[in-house]
C-alpha cells in the first residue's frame, strides 16, 4: 500500500516535467510559422500615369433668358378700340397694323382745323399756304393802303406849290400832310395786319397737323427698332406676348394695347462672383443649357458687362446675346451657362475612377518605391472618363486606380496589368422542330 502511493506521487511528480519539455518543444516549432501568416501581404493594384493636357477653364452660371426688346404697346390718344388684329402668339412685322382705333372724332378735328386754314388763306387772298419767305407787299391790303400813301403825298406836294405861289390856305397844306402821315399809318399797319394772318394761317396749318397725326394715332403700330440686334441678318420679328384690350373697350391716352417681344436673339441675364471680375470679357463665348432642351446645347457670347458690383450679393451683372433663329428658347426661361475664359489651361488629368471621396475628403493614391502613399486634391473640369485634380502631385507621377479600398499609406503594393475584358463565345440557337441541328 505504501509502495503503491509513492509510485503514484512518483508519477505526477515525474509527469509534470515531461509536459513541460513537450509544452517547450511545441511552442519553438510553431512560432516561424506563427510571423510568415501574420507577414502583411502586397496588394495588386493597378495604375494609371498623370497626364499633362490643355483643358477649357468656364465659369458656372445661372440666369433668365429675355426677349432682346420687350415692348408694352400703348395708345397716344384716347377712343373707342375699333378692331384689334393680332393675338397672344401672333408674329407682327416692325410697322404693322395692331389695333384700329374709331377714327371718327379724329377725323372732325382734321377738318375743322383745315376749314380755319381755309379762312386765314382767304384774308390773304391765297389758295395756298407759301412754303418760303413771302413778302406781304404784294397783298391786296397792302397794295390798297400803298396807293392811299401815295395819293395822299401828291396832294402834299401840290398844295405845298400852291402854298409858295400864295394860292392856297394854309390850312389846306396841313389837312394834307395829316392826310399823309394817316396814309403812312396805314399802310404800316396794313403790313403788319397781312403778316399775322399769314403767321396764324401758318400756326393754322400746324393744327391741321396735329389732327392728322392723331388721326393716324388711331392705327396704333408694331414699333420699329432703331438698329438690327447684332448677328440677326434676316427680317426682325415680333412676337405677341400679352394682349390687353377688346374691341369696343374704351382706351384712355398711355393705355396697354399688346406686349411684344424681340425672340431673336435674347439676352441672358446673369450675376457672375465678384471672384471673377477679371475674367470675364466682352466677346467671350458662352454655353448655355436648358431643361427643355437638355441635350442641345446652344452658344452666345457675352455681349456686356454691368461695371458696378451689388455689395449686398457681391456679384456684377452679365448680359448675353444668344441666337435663337429656331425659336427653341423662350424668354422668361431658366438657364444654365458656362463661361469660357480659358481653352487652352494646362492641368493634370487621372481616371475618374483613380479619386476616392469619403467623409467629405477627397484624394488619390500613388504608388512610390513599391508603397501607397494619399494626397489629397481639389476636382476641377470633368470628361469622359477622366477628371482634373488639383493637388501637390509628383512630377511623373503614377496613381491608383483599382484597389484603393485595401489601401492606407505605405501599404506595400504590386502592380498587375489592368485585365483585357474577352469577348463572349457566340452561341447559335438551334432550328424549332430540329433540336439535333445543334448537334451536327
């Protein structure tokens, strides 16, 4: 029993080194193998290199399309609308016929006004109103009163010889040289009397004028523009965009007839940044957008440039000329426009697909002595399938474009070669009804 125990103690006792040394033994074979798994691994990426390429520079716009002239017609006199020819979405010429007024008051006026051009010329003795300078001498009034004077000086002289002989009286002499200065009075004011008349005979046909412009106030007319929109080579057109009267309708001097706008061109109106003062000229070309035509793009050019800043939005306004000889653009319209300050900038250019954006970041990786190392960039231009990057990029630079997502700086990388997609085996249907066709 004694024996027993002891070799049981024996045992354990014995046992616990032999553990031990197999414990050791395990633990030293296992460790080399322990660092190869955890060794990080190479991730295979692929790259692109940086290209260097002459991109356009543009400014991002919006703004409202306008008509070149809109114009609110209105009437010059006052009457009753006769007829109104045109409506809404009607296309006028400069000088045609819009609304007719009722003519009838105007043309009263013109002839009681030409009745007193008739009366004047009648004192006058003429048909006509002289276009020239008219001497009034000639006038029977006058040639009357000049004969007077001229009766009235002979008896002057002949009493004056009667007078000298002591055959007259004295009083006779001077009863005649009253005679003639009464003559020469008249004859004075007979002048003057025949140049008033001719002067209200004038101020007469003057009226006559006057009626006749508001009797042809009562046609009221498309507007004529002073000068040809510049790059519009064919026949200027109207278009009517509001009609605000009814035949019968009385109008009142100054009252809206129609509204008409100018369609070709228009006028974008836009407010640029102040940013950009120094980049925007006269004369340069200018994209623009609109939802309508989301895939036809249209081109003007910036035709002026509002010189004063607002300093409230801390923007100057843009006004551009854009052609619209196919009538696909309508003012009032909402657009879109680039600015093109810059065709030829020089910038750096990657694949789309090389940028990763999270978090509000945005940057690239680039592979430098077998490591990835993040820079981070600004976007600029865009194209198909690349896009300008802004940033402190090395000169020769190659960048990451799959992979990025095993990446973080000095992550060991191998470069693989990007796989070439193989083109799908073509499979040729079988006949209906021959299903061993296929087979043959």
């Amino acid at each position: 029993m004694a024996v027993s125990r002891w070799l049981f103690a024996l045992g354990w006792s014995g046992a616990a080194p032999l553990a031990l040394a197999m414990a050791g033994c395990g633990h030293s074979a296992a460790e080399p193998k322990t660092k190869a798994e955890t060794a990080p691994k190479p991730v295979a990426v692929t790259v692109a290199p940086v290209e260097q390429r002459p991109v356009e520079r543009t400014v991002e716009v919006v703004g409202t399309l306008n008509g070149w002239e809109d114009v609110t017609v209105g009437s010059k006199s006052q009457g009753r609308v006769l007829k109104v020819h045109h409506d809404m979405g009607d296309r006028v010429k400069p000088g045609e016929l819009l609304v007719e007024l009722d003519p009838v008051d105007a043309n009263l006026s013109v002839q009681q006004a030409q009745r007193q051009l008739q009366a004047e010329l009648a004192k006058l003795g003429l048909k006509d109103l002289p276009t020239k300078e008219f001497d009034v001498t000639g006038l029977p009034a006058v040639i009357q009163a000049k004969v007077a004077l001229d009766r009235a000086k002979q008896n002057v002289a002949r009493e004056r010889s009667l007078n000298r002989r002591g055959a007259g009286a004295q009083q006779d002499l001077q009863n005649s040289e009253n005679d003639e200065q009464a003559t020469t009075a008249a004859l004075a004011n007979a002048v003057l009397t025949a140049q008033a008349t001719l002067a209200n005979a004038r101020a007469t046909r003057a009226a006559v004028d006057v009626a006749l412009q508001a009797k042809a106030d009562t046609m009221i007319l498309a507007p004529v523009p002073y000068a040809r929109p510049a790059g519009v080579t064919g026949e200027i057109e109207y278009a009517v965009a509001k009609r605000s009267v009814a035949e019968g309708e009385m109008l009142k001097q100054g009252d809206p007839v129609l509204q008409l706008v100018i369609e070709n061109p228009l006028r974008l109106w836009t407010n640029v940044p102040e940013r950009h003062s120094a980049e925007i000229q006269v004369g340069q070309t200018v994209r623009v957008n609109i939802a309508s035509h989301a895939a036809m793009p249209f081109e003007g050019t910036v035709a002026r440039i509002n010189p004063l800043v607002d300093p409230v939005s801390r923007t100057f306004q843009v006004e551009v000329a854009v052609p619209n000889s196919r009538g696909l653009l309508r003012p009032g319209g909402f657009a879109k426009a680039s600015i093109l300050i810059d065709r030829t900038a020089m910038a750096s250019i990657v694949p789309i697909e090389s940028v990763v954006k999270f978090a509000g970041v945005t940057k690239l990786f680039v592979v430098e002595a077998g490591k990835a190392r993040s820079i981070n960039v600004e976007t600029g231009q865009e194209g198909l399938g690349w896009i300008e990057v802004i940033g402190a990029l090395p000169k020769n630079a190659e960048v990451v474009t799959t992979g990025q997502t095993q990446l973080a700086d000095t992550t060991i990388v191998t470069v693989r070669k990007p796989e070439v997609a193989t083109p799908a085996p073509v499979v040729t249907s079988s006949k209906a009804g021959n299903p061993d066709e296929s087979q043959k």
